[in-house]
C-alpha cells in the first residue's frame, strides 16, 4: 500500500499537480482536475465538465486528479445503486425488484461476471449488503422443479450460454469475501456443491484434466477466437481456456475450505481436484518459445497451442498462485502495453472492430495491477495507475473500455 501512495504521488507531480489543480495531456487530449467548493472537485474533460461533489470517503494523496477521480467513482457507485433492475429478455422487459448494483447505465440488469469481477475488486468492501443481494439475484434452482440444489446463473456468451460460456464460477470469487454473513455463507455452499457437481460432469474433461468453455469475459467469437467461429462455436465449446479453468480452482479452493468447516469429507476430493487442476493449468498453457501462459488451447482431440493471450487470465492466475514464481514473473514482464496502456488480448487483430480487441478495460488493467503488486513488479505497478487514472479523467467518467 505504501508503494502505491508513492507512486500515486509521484505520477500527481508528472502530470503537473499543484495544490488545487492537475493537469492531464495525452494524444492531444487535454483534462484539468481542480478543487471546488465544500470538499468536492471539477473535471474539466475534453467531452465538458464533470462536477464531483464530496463524497463520504476522501483520499489526499498529493495529487488532485487522483483524489478527484476517487470522489468521481464513488459518485458513480452511487448511480448504479439502484431498487428494481431490467432486461428486454427478461420479464417482457419489465423492472424486477431488486436493490442491487445495475451493471451499467446501458446495462440496467445484474450479469454473473460483471457483479462477480466488481465486488471482487471493490464492492464487497464498499457496500457488502448491496452485493450480496446482487450476487444473490443470480442463484437459482433447477427449471425443472425436481432436480435438488442452488445454482449459479450464467451469462450469455458466444453460444448463448453455459455450457459454451462455463465461466459462471467468477461468481464464488466475489462470495468468499462476504461470508462473514451466516445465511449468506450457507447460500454460497449449497451453491458451490450443486453448481461444481454440475460442471464437474458437463463440462470437466478427464482427458485433459481441465475445463471446457470459452475465456472469461472475452465472449464475442471472432474478437478473440478465429474468425471462422463465427458462425460454428463448437471450437469454443470444446476448448480449453486459462481465465476458465483458473476461476473453477479458485471455486475448488473454496469448496475445500467450506467443507472442511462444515466436517464434509469432500474437503480432501476437493483439494486434490484443485491441486490436479492446478497442475494441468501450468503445464498445458505455458508456451516457452513465448515466455507466456497462452489464453486458450485446442479441443481434446486436437489440444493444439494457440498464439493467443489475454491479461485477465494471466493476472488471476498469478493472484490464485496457480503459476511457479519464475514463470509468473516473466509472464508479466512480457506482457506488452502500449502508450495507453495494457491491451486485454494479444495479439490484436486489424481486420477486427475495437472491442475486447484493440481495447483496454479497466477492470483487468485493475487485476493487473494487482497481479504487478503480487509479484513487486514496481514499473507495471506504476503504468497500470497511469492507465486506469488516464482513462477516467479524459473520458470524465468510468467506462468500460477505452
């Protein structure tokens, strides 16, 4: 934390920083953070003025435009508390009571993975009651009215949903830090048996030792797959993915420590699903020629390496300690950036739009940086701070890519 105050203050002084204002340039964009009246700021952005007003936590960090884009993103937190959320294919589109996060102006609804992610890296801490019950709004139980246990609801993806997409497990990242709630606790271990049993058949292939599914978060086909799964999402659902298979052994672990608290003699089935998994994951994804852990491989059949990588899996991976130290650290290293800062995938793709691809998201530049911190990697530390504030303050608000 001491490193980040440092290095927080010292980027205030690069960007021209006095007492009251700071300035921000970059690609001929402009952006000034000042003070304002009664504890709260303007951010003078290239689309117009943003007022910030004081919010009940304040942070003094020697740089105004820190300090002000931290008002700015509670004052936005504030936005997305809402009392009833929608969807068009949800209800007929009509609001369903829930006094929860929404996902986003546009994104008036709770999605598994965007919740997940969020109260992850925030949310949990910032408003924990919110956050349970919008994690609590994606449990369900079986449709068919018979078949036992809760399940964690997944997000569309690229073949509409699980078991194509299988990454719903994101959501047992986000309740391990609200358990300290008894009943919530009890909801997230019934749903943890049901929902591992479940994709323990559906979707773990003993093959292999890993997974099946599409990459977390990366779901839009042919931005990170090859082009032709466009129109066929088979490869997709028969692949493997890092991001994947790192959140069902951060779901293991879980598994393994509520077992072991609940007397479950699971607990030890757990743990050496874990530990296998954990082992399957370093040796199947680490490509040596490239110093990386690639983002996904081939089906069973044809578990061919792929050039591809994307940030959010390597950062969880370092976080879920899946990977050796050495190979961690270079994996990281190697990680490219560019001026803006750190891309989701690499390679990037010219023939395809800017989305996931030729894009920086903030929430994964956020697990970066706390993979940079993990690891002491002090100049990935310091331009994950620059990118993250950059991009707020010229877009005067938090987005979700810039």
């Amino acid at each position: 934390m001491l490193k980040m105050i440092c290095l927080t203050v010292a980027l205030g002084a690069a960007m021209g920083s006095t007492a009251r204002a700071a300035d921000l340039d970059f690609d001929g964009r402009h952006t000034r953070a000042e003070t304002a009246a009664e504890g709260g700021y303007r951010l003078h952005a290239p689309q117009g003025e943003v007022r910030v007003s004081a919010q009940p936590m304040r942070s003094e960090t020697g740089s105004v435009l820190f300090d002000a884009l931290f008002g700015l993103a509670q004052q936005e937190m504030e936005a997305d508390r809402v009392d009833a959320i929608r969807d068009p294919a949800f209800n007929h589109g009509k609001p369903v009571p829930c006094a929860c996060f929404q996902t986003g102006e546009r994104w008036p609804y709770v999605w598994t993975r965007d919740v997940s992610f969020a109260a992850d890296l925030a949310l949990s801490r910032l408003d924990p009651v919110r956050t349970r019950q919008s994690l609590q709004f994606k449990l369900s139980t079986a449709r068919d009215g018979h078949t036992p246990g809760l399940f964690v609801a997944q997000d569309t993806g690229s073949g509409g949903s699980w078991p194509i997409s299988s990454d719903r497990v994101v959501w047992f990242l986000a309740a391990r830090g609200l358990l300290d709630d008894a009943a919530f606790a009890d909801q997230v271990w019934q749903a943890l048996q049901a929902t591992l049993a479940q994709d323990r058949e559906a979707v773990f292939d003993a093959r292999v030792g890993l997974y099946r599914g599409e990459t977390s978060f990366l779901d839009w086909r042919e931005q990170t797959y090859p082009d032709w799964t466009r129109e066929d999402v088979r490869f997709i659902g028969e692949s493997f993915a890092l991001s994947t298979n790192v959140l069902h052994y951060q779901a293991l672990r879980l598994a393994e420590q509520l077992a072991r608290q609940h007397g479950d003699a699971r607990a030890t089935t757990y743990g050496q699903w874990a530990d296998a998994l954990a082992r399957q994951v370093d040796t199947r994804f680490w490509r040596e020629d490239a110093g990386q852990y690639m983002s996904y491989i081939g089906e069973a059949a044809h578990p061919v390496p792929y050039a591809k990588y994307d940030l959010l899996a390597l950062s969880l991976g370092v976080l879920a300690d899946v990977f050796p130290a050495d190979r961690a650290r270079r994996a990281l290293a190697n990680y490219p950036a560019v001026a803006g800062g750190s891309p989701v995938v690499w390679p990037q793709e010219a023939q395809q739009p800017i989305y996931h691809n030729r894009g920086i998201w903030p929430f994964v530049s956020a697990y970066s940086l706390r993979a940079a911190r993990r690891l002491d990697d002090a100049p990935r530390i310091a331009m994950e701070i620059e990118s993250l504030m950059r991009g707020t303050a010229l877009a005067g608000s938090n987005m979700e890519n810039y």
